[in-house]
C-alpha cells in the first residue's frame, strides 16, 4: 500500500469490485488496505475546504463519525511533531473505549511508526515524533482548564452532560500554532451546544446518514433499522442525522405524536380524505403552478379510534394536478368522504376536483376559525390516545409539530397545509361541528 500507483489504482475501483478485491487477500494485507483512508473515504468524511477553525460532523450511527475522527486525528500527528491533541468524550470511558481503544479508534487506524503508544495511567497517547494527545473527560469541564492545544477532537458533544462549559473551556485553550482546529463528531439532539454550533456561520458542518456507509455494515442492518424506526423521530435522529427541534408551545409535542404511533390499523368502518388546497387555487390562472397541496387519509377502526393512514400530499402541480393526486387517494383507500377547503376558491376547487372525477364523494368546508383553533380539539384527540398513526409521516408530523396553542406556526414552508387536512379529515371523521367527540367512548 505504499506505493501510489498500486493505491491510485485501487481508488479507482467501485466498492463491490474493492470488497471483492478484500476476500482474496490475507488477514494482514486485508487490514492494511482497509487502513487506507484516502480510498475508503466518502467526500463528506472528508477535511472541508476553507479556513474554518470549527468543524461539526452530524450524521446518523453508524455512519463513519469516529473513523473519520480518528483519521483526522493520525494525519496530523503523522505530519506534525512535537503537537498538543486534545482527544474529549463524553466521559473518560468512552475517549477510552471509543476514540482510542475502538474498532474505528487511533489504535485501529494507526500501523507501524504511525502508530502511538497508548499510557492509560496517563491518559495519553505519544508518537515516535514527539506528539501527545491528551484524554479528557467533558463530564469534569474544569480538567480542560489551563490545557493549550494544537489540535482537538470531541466526540459525541450532544452526550456532553457540561456541554457548553467543557466547550467553553476547550476553545479557550486552542491556543497553540498559527492555525488551531476543533472537529466534532456527534449524532444530532436539539441540545444547547449543538444548536449553538449550527448557528455559527463560521462553523463548517457535514452531515451525513447511516445509509452513506451501507458497505460497511453488516448485512441488511440498514434495511433493518429501517423498516423499524424510518420516518420516526429516533429513526430520523439516530439514522439520518437530523436534528429534531421541539417547538415550544407545540399542540402536537414530538413526544405526543411517538406515543401515538401504531404498527398497523385494523379493518376500517369509515375512510375520509381531507384536502387543504393551495393558496389561490381558486385563481382564473388555471394553468399556474401552486403551492403545496395538503391530501391526508385517515380512518376510523373498527376499535372505535381514528388512524392517520397515509399523507398523499403534493407540491408544485397545476390545479388539475392535485386533484388528480386526492382523486387516486380516494380510489386507493375507497374513500367514504373527501372533505375541501373551500376558502381559497369555492366552487373552483368543486369544479377542479369535479373536472377528474364527477362521482367523487366531495363535500366542501369554509374555515370559520383560524387553523389552530381548528386543531385544538383534534389534538385532544391525541391526548386522549384516541388517534392513532399507522406508520410514519415525517413531512405531516414536522408541520403537525410546528403548530402552536398561541396560534402560530414554526414548521417547515409557510403554512401547515397537510396538517390543515388531517384536522379536516379527523374532525369529520370524530368530532361534531362544535368541536366536541362524536365518537363513543371518547
């Protein structure tokens, strides 16, 4: 592997014709090529451009965080004498355990003079070329205190119990060289520090998904992982790497819409399917393009309880789109009831969805309160644990989740359109037109 040609050569190659290449050769020659970073590494695991002095790397489990961490780390060393590193996990153990001793850790990815000897009664690692690299705990802020540093990687910040105070006192002493550097790994959790960070503009963040590093898991483990928690917010965490925010206020909390989270709906005694047109839908520019459509599917069960099945919403179609979109739904689902909005357009929106399908079970509905102090009595249907979903709905939960008791709105787009059809589809499905439960038991 030490020569460029042969590694040039390899890099070129595709990962099935590498992971072919990896069962030829023996235990030793196996572990040094899969030692060679530059081949094995995906664009966003790599160094970012630019003169960043922060880099977050958020991506989901699994994905390469520490390989990537620790390659970071053992370039350096390799290339610099006689540095500082400051190497921080969440506690002791798991700087140990994680970036040092780990199948992905400096120990792993290290070979022959590269490799450093690790003193565990120190806390430290030292190469052959007079660099050291420190362990430290965040849980204990204050042994960051006083420390100077070339370099410093922190792994896993949204675990840190200290988070801010442990950052705090490891930024204050990334003092040392002309051009000190901080990489931080972690799956995403709307935590102080993490959101700090991401609204740092001078931050440089890659992000990144379990999915990008399905070569180098085990066999089906992401299908696994996903069809058990995909579309859910710990699936969306945990998996995709994204970060999951709660809305302060929220009528429906993330917590609440989890709990409410059903496998699979029984044998259904009534389908609805609730429309919340685009703005303007009503407009003679029958052509134009529109904003998103809302079109939600949801059921009442043969246990007396409503389920969300499906958010057949759509963006960016022409009117006779749309309505094509929620006249399949209807089909699909053989829908007893399609309810409309007709605030934005009346009889235009009748005549479009008419224009697709002249049986459909169509009946229009005018917004008489604001789309909030429609919600309200749905979301006590949730409270109530008299809704279910049957799956997950990530686009319809992150607008649900966006609504708030003051009546505002701090989701995704500009407005909640497709959480505007599920509360039309539910409330004619389980709530009579003052808002009260029509269903029994409830």
């Amino acid at each position: 592997m030490d020569d460029p040609s042969i590694a040039e050569q390899l890099a070129r190659l595709d990962l099935p014709h590498r992971m072919e290449l990896l069962s030829d050769l023996d235990p030793l020659q196996r572990a040094q090529f899969l030692r060679y970073w530059d081949m094995w590494s995906r664009g966003n695991q790599r160094v970012p451009p630019g003169a960043w002095r922060v880099w977050l790397l958020l991506a989901g489990r699994g994905y390469g965080k520490t390989r990537a961490g620790a390659e970071w780390v053992r370039g350096f060393a390799s290339r610099h004498g006689a540095c500082r590193i400051a190497l921080v996990g969440a506690t002791m153990q798991d700087a140990r355990a994680i970036m040092v001793e780990g199948e992905s850790g400096l120990l792993a990815v290290s070979d022959g003079q590269e490799r450093p000897k690790f003193e565990p009664s120190l806390a430290r690692l030292k190469w052959t070329n007079g660099t050291i690299a420190m362990l430290y705990s965040a849980a204990e802020p204050e042994s960051l205190r006083g420390a100077a540093h070339h370099l410093a990687w922190a792994d896993e910040i949204a675990k840190w119990k200290e988070g801010v105070a442990a950052w705090d006192n490891l930024m204050l002493g990334m003092r040392l060289g002309d051009y000190p550097r901080v990489m931080a790994t972690t799956t995403p959790r709307p935590v102080p520090l993490v959101r700090r960070l991401l609204a740092d503009r001078q931050v440089a963040v890659t992000r990144g998904r379990t999915a990008d590093n399905r070569g180098h898991l085990g066999d089906g483990f992401v299908a696994a992982m996903t069809r058990a928690y995909g579309g859910t917010r710990l699936g969306r965490q945990e998996l995709d790497g994204e970060l999951i925010e709660d809305v302060e206020g929220s009528l429906w909390p993330r917590t609440l819409i989890e709990a409410c989270r059903a496998g699979e709906a029984p044998e259904m005694k009534r389908v609805v399917i609730g429309i919340d047109p685009p703005a303007g839908a009503g407009a003679e520019q029958g052509s134009r393009r529109s904003d998103a459509c809302g079109i939600v599917v949801a059921g009442l069960g043969a246990d007396e309880r409503g389920y969300v099945l499906a958010d057949a919403s759509v963006e960016g179609l022409r009117p006779e789109g749309w309505a094509m979109a929620a006249a399949r739904a209807a089909e699909r689902w053989q829908a007893d009831r399609v309810i409309a909005e007709a605030n934005q357009g009346g009889a235009m929106v009748e005549s479009v969805l008419r224009a697709v399908k002249k049986r459909l079970p169509l009946r229009l509905v005018h917004a008489t309160r604001g789309k909030s102090a429609r919600a309200e009595p749905v979301a006590a249907l949730y409270e109530t644990g008299a809704v279910s979903h049957a799956g997950a709905f990530p686009a319809l939960e992150d607008e649900m989740a966006g609504m708030t008791i003051a009546g505002g709105y701090e989701g995704p787009g500009r407005s909640p359109d497709r959480a505007d059809a599920l509360v039309w589809a539910l409330t004619e499905l389980m709530l009579g037109a003052e808002g009260r439960p029509r269903v029994r038991g409830i």
